[in-house]
C-alpha cells in the first residue's frame, strides 16, 4: 500500500491475534499474525489458503498414524 494515501481498512476475517483487512481502493489484503504484517493480493492470498490447508490435513494424518501405530504424539520441533 502507498503509505501517502490513507486506505479504507475493511475487515474480513479476525480471532485474537490473527486477522486480514482489505483496502478496496488498491486491492491490497493484510493477514496480520500478532505483531507481524503480511501485505499481498487476493491471488496470493488464495495460494496462502490452499497450502495452509494441505499442511493442516497432513499434519492431522501424521498424528492419526503416529497414534494407530501406538508411538508417542508427533512432536514438531524446529524444521531447519
């Protein structure tokens, strides 16, 4: 967003800490993650959905395995 012109800030979506505006003016989407802002656009946001959601079902079959095989809960640690 150009930060000369004040944007019009329409709400989407928000629980606690986590929320996405939209400036209808520039098109711009803000998902805001507690103190941390990600500007984009509808596409991206769109892509942003779909590989939250493919991770989530993942990661929901990986625990329904770890515990049908009776091992301890998958714990997620650091990925690097």
């Amino acid at each position: 967003m150009n930060s000369n012109k004040r944007h019009k800030k329409v709400g989407l979506s928000g629980n606690g800490d986590c929320r996405v505006v939209f400036c209808p003016d520039c098109g711009t989407l803000e998902i805001n993650l507690g103190t941390s802002t990600i500007r984009t656009n509808s596409e991206s946001l769109h892509i942003l959905s779909s590989v939250l959601n493919h991770a989530k079902v993942r990661l929901a079959q990986m625990q329904d395995s770890s515990s049908a095989n009776g091992s301890h809960p998958m714990r997620l640690g650091r990925v690097h």
